[in-house]
C-alpha cells in the first residue's frame, strides 16, 4: 500500500518518512505487511493516514489544493492535517493510540457492527430502539444512499438487524470490525483519548474542516479538537457532511487515499458532483485533466 507513490514522488517518500520517524517501523507494515499486521486497528488507523497524507502532498505540490476538507471517521484525522490543524508526526502518534483505546474498550467479540441498506436513518433508528432492551446499539455511520452502519453489543445488533429486515430494509450486512465503532460503547476510549488531542499543538485550520459530529464547518483549532474527540463515541454524519460541503457550494471532490468508497457515497448524496480520486500515479493525470475543464 503506497509503495507506489513512495517511488513515483519525492513528497509521498517525505511523508513516509516523517511517519517512519514518528512510529519506527511503520513504514515496513505499509509496504511489505503482513497483512495480518497491517489490519491491526493500531496499525490501520496510522498505515491509512500516511497514505492518504502522502498522496495529498503530491496534489499539494502541483497547487491542488482544498476549499474546505472533510473525511470519514478516521479520515477527519487526514483533513485536519491537510488543513494543518494538526501536525503530521502528532497525528500518526495520536491515531495510533485511538485505535489502541478503541480496541480495548470493548472485549473482542462483545461488540460488533452492520450494515443496513434499503432503510432510512430514522427508521433504522427505530430498528435499534425498538431491539436494545437494554444494552446498546444505534446508527453510529449515516452514510447516505439508504446506507446505515450500526454498532453496539453483539446480541443487541443482531436483533436490531433483525427489527430493521421487519421495517423493510433490503439487506443487513455483518461487518467485519474489531469494534463496535461510534457508539456509546466507545466512551471509554474518548475519556482515554481526549486529553491526548487537548496535549497537542494546535493551529486554526487553514481551510474549513467539515465535521462528522455535526456537518459544521470548524474555522478554528479549539472547535476542531473538540470534533475529533466527541467523533469517538458519536455516530459519522457522513449525508450531512456531504449536504453541508454542497450548500457552500463545493462542485468537485477529490477522495484521497486508498480506497474509493467515499467517491461512490457522495455521487449517490450529490448526483450533481463531480468526484475524482488519487491514491496511485496513474490517477494523476485524469485528476489533472478533469480540474483543468473545470477551471476553464
């Protein structure tokens, strides 16, 4: 995973340094695995920011650069650091202890997540009230699309999956986690995590950053921190988030980083987008291409 920018751009190789450097051995988990290592959420939480920074200092270095940013979950970490919020070794540090606490707050097996499509949040959230008795499930990823990601406690969620076939949703789909995420099961590891962040040295953003709490545009450090910290145990308003990027008028959306899920989400959201994606150097030229239209 990256080794291909790393050897395509001086920059990408920068950023896995200043990672290398942050978490010795970081680096070697990236490009060679194993893969048993590389999915570790201690590992996956930093693997996955370095390579998203990576490829964002390319765009960066050839003036590609944000009006406003936003990511998912784990990828408000990277838009805070594109907006330089955060420096760039803290927050390879800082992730690599959230998914640390997150892992440990919840045994492994006593939480899980799933996916439910074909059904509306608040229905979904009907689905998981009307099945709690209890313990805990609730939405904890509103993506949009009639796409709802649910965690809590591992019966709870079965039976929530179970309410939401009732409601009419399409599918219930189990998630291969290694917890239960953006619920209140995750409390413990926000109280862990939060004077770790509130430590670190902050600038305001350079751009609006977009939060997943809220869908509000953090202009300033001391709002931004206060986001990461509460995203732990609440649930990603990922529809909100790309609603509010639309309302101020964003037309085109660049996913950086490995995967193209978010691409997929935000043309469904917003089928008036325009969306690229760049995580390998073949994807470059078609990025550059397509902005270049824009822009004339």
């Amino acid at each position: 995973m990256g080794r291909a920018l790393a050897d395509a751009y001086p920059e990408a190789r920068a950023a896995f340094d200043e990672a290398e450097a942050a978490l010795p051995g970081l680096a070697r988990i990236i490009f060679d695995g194993p893969d048993e290592d590389l999915v570790l959420t201690q590992n996956a939480q930093p693997a996955i920011l370095t390579v998203s920074i990576a490829a964002q200092r390319v765009l960066a270095a050839r003036g590609i650069e944000p009006a406003f940013v936003a990511g998912h979950s784990l990828g408000e970490y990277s838009a805070n650091v594109a907006a330089a919020t955060l420096a760039f070794g803290d927050a390879v540090k800082v992730v690599r202890r959230r998914g640390q606490y997150m892992q440990e707050a919840v045994p492994v097996g006593a939480g899980s997540m799933a996916a439910i499509l074909g059904l509306d949040a608040d229905a979904v959230a009907r689905a998981c009230e009307e099945a709690a008795q209890g313990e805990v499930v609730s939405p904890a990823n509103i993506n949009g699309a009639g796409q709802v990601v649910i965690a809590g406690a591992t019966e709870a969620v079965k039976r929530a999956g179970e309410r939401a076939k009732a409601l009419g949703a399409r599918r219930v789909i189990p998630l291969a986690v290694s917890a239960p995420f953006h619920c209140a099961l995750l409390k413990p590891a926000e109280d862990r995590l939060e004077p770790d962040l509130r430590a670190l040295r902050v600038q305001n953003p350079r751009v609006p950053v977009v939060a997943n709490v809220d869908a509000e545009p953090k202009r300033d450090a001391a709002s931004a921190i206060d986001a990461l910290v509460k995203q732990v145990s609440a649930p990603v308003r990922w529809e909100q988030v790309v609603r509010r990027l639309a309302s101020e008028g964003v037309t085109n959306y660049v996913e950086v980083g490995p995967g193209t899920v978010l691409s997929g989400l935000i043309k469904k959201i917003d089928p008036n987008a325009t969306v690229f994606h760049f995580a390998q150097p073949q994807d470059l030229t078609a990025l550059e291409e397509g902005l270049a239209k824009w822009k004339s």
